[in-house]
C-alpha cells in the first residue's frame, strides 16, 4: 500500500512515473468534458474519503473532479461533523471505520502527527491535502506546471522562491532534492527555512541558495514562486510579520530582474505578496496551475491505489 504523505519519503522514480502518467491522461482527455471518465474507468467503485480540518478551495474540487474523472467517487468531511472532531472518538476507531467504508483517505490538517496516526490505524492509503510541513499534492502538481509551459525537465532550470518558509516550500525543498534542480529562496534572516529541512538537504548532497534580497535570488531565475505570507492558521503577529516582507513583494520591477522569459506561479489563495499586475499578467500561468491539480492527482491516486502503468 502507498501513501502520499511527504515528497521526502517518495522515491524519486515514482514521483517521475506519477508525472509522466499524468502527462499521457492530460492529453488523452482533451476532447472529454469536465465529469466524462477516463477510458478504462481505471478506479471504477473506489471511493475516496476527504476529511478537512482547514479551508480548501482548491485541493477539495480538484480531487472530487479527479477521483470523478477515473470513474471512483468522493465523500467530503469537515471534521467537526465526526465524533473524532467533537472529542467523541479516537483516531484508532475513526481509521478503522473510515477503512470500512473507503478505498483512500485524504486528509488536511494542522497536526503532521495525526497523520502519522492515522496512516498507523488505516488499511487504506492516506494522501496528505496540506499539513504544517508538507503540501506534497500541490508541488508535484506545479514541477508538472513548470515542465509542461518551459518544455524542459525542472533539472535543467533555475528555480526561485520568494516568500515564506512554510509547507509549500518545505515540499518544493524536498522535490529539489528528488528532481535535482536548482532552487534558490528569498525571505527575511527571521523566516528562512527551518532546520530539519536544512539538515535533510544537506544529507542528501544536495543544497539550496537562501539569500535575504529577492533581487539576488531572482537573478537568472526561469521560475518563480510564491505562497502568502501569512498561512492557514499562523500563529503569528500578522502586522509584524508583513511588515517584515515588505521588500519581498513580487512587482514588475522585481519580475525584470530574473530571465526574460520567467515565469510566475502562486499556489492561491494570494495576499499582497505579488502585485496585481503580475498576478494577471502574461508572465504568471496560475489558473493553469490550478487546473493541472486535477491532472496530476489523478495519477497520485493511481500510485495509492496500485493501478499506477
Ligand atoms: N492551493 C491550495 O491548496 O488551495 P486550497 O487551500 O484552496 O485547497
Ligand atoms: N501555505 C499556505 C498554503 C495554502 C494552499 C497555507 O498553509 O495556508
């Protein structure tokens, strides 16, 4: 059984498989419409359950249309709708019964651990919608992104972050080192990636460049990526925090520093982190980013459920 839980943990060979098999579906299905199945219905009567401790907007219909578009179904829960969430149940029981009634388990929560737990008490594969230190859906989805719109492995391109040192960029670290390419990061000295993470890296061989001017890490970049500044449930000054960013925002300026034709690219939802005028201009392929979530999970939940080719 495979779970989705952290990009670390996933061999880089099947990260690429899952790529590839989303490539071949995304272009199989051009003349289908939204709920149309894909031919051979390949997960035709499973179910996934999605349990969501948090807003989504785009994780949870992009995995409805996904698990749809396969021929399977989807059942989604707020938690506080369970007895788990009201203090009533334990994890050990809910794991069984969600087991009982489903094929797969998505979940987004605040606690890693309670993925952890619940990944100990499931028989069925549990696939992580976003947790403090890991959002492993969205960026294996976006390396998807950047290949399809560059026409080239992310290894032979530069990447830059700037932004926040969050889950996002926790799992973008972790798919430097598993699709070696070169990721260079941009935040204030107070927010710069945790160290874990740093220690991961660096166990792998591998490094990424953390500067604390977004103009020297913009240089040369062919992508550049951004998240809010202020996540799901931070538990920070808000104000302070912002402030502290301040030269950190994404502007025309900014964008003109990097390679003629980089890209920009934003997991959404967006706060005042990049201008508007980038956010909707020619550079910035967000809205296909988003759609191309569909895609790839599609092929995540194959590899979950052992029918991935
Ligand atoms: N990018 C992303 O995960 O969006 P949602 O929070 O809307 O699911
Ligand atoms: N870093 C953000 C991502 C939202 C998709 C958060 O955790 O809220």
């Amino acid at each position: 059984m495979k779970h989705f839980i952290n990009l670390k943990d996933i061999p880089a060979k099947d990260l690429r498989k899952i790529i590839t098999d989303a490539k071949k579906r995304k272009s199989l299905r051009k003349k289908l419409s939204t709920l149309e199945i894909d031919k051979g219905a390949p997960l035709n009567g499973k179910m996934l359950i999605q349990m969501f401790e948090k807003a989504s907007s785009r994780t949870r219909i992009s995995f409805y249309l996904a698990i749809k578009q396969l021929g399977g179904g989807t059942l989604t829960l707020r938690s506080n709708e369970l007895h788990l969430g009201q203090g009533g149940e334990s994890i050990a029981d809910t794991a069984k019964i969600l087991s009982t009634y489903g094929d797969g388990f998505m979940m987004r929560t605040d606690s890693d651990k309670k993925i952890e737990d619940f990944k100990k008490y499931l028989s069925v594969p549990i696939i992580n919608g976003l947790s403090p230190s890991s959002h492993p859906t969205q960026v294996l989805s976006d390396i998807f992104t950047v290949e399809e719109i560059m026409k080239k492995p992310i290894s032979k391109l530069n990447i830059c972050w700037i932004g926040d040192s969050n889950n996002v960029l926790d799992s973008l670290i972790a798919a430097s080192v598993k699709f070696s390419f070169k990721l260079s990061v941009a935040c204030p000295k107070k927010f710069e990636p945790g160290k874990d993470v740093r220690v991961w890296v660096k166990k792998n061989n591998k490094k990424i460049y953390i500067y604390n001017n977004a103009k020297k890490a913009v240089s040369g970049a062919d992508v550049i990526f951004s998240d809010k500044v202020i996540s799901l449930n931070d538990k920070v000054n808000k104000k302070k925090k912002i402030q502290a960013f301040k030269n950190f925002k994404i502007d025309k300026k900014l964008m003109s520093f990097a390679k003629k034709d980089c890209i920009f690219l934003h997991c959404l939802p967006r706060g005042d982190e990049v201008s508007n005028d980038v956010f909707l201009g020619k550079k910035s392929h967000v809205w296909q980013q988003a759609l191309n979530r569909v895609h790839v999970q599609k092929s995540i939940l194959l590899y979950c459920f052992g029918k991935l080719r």
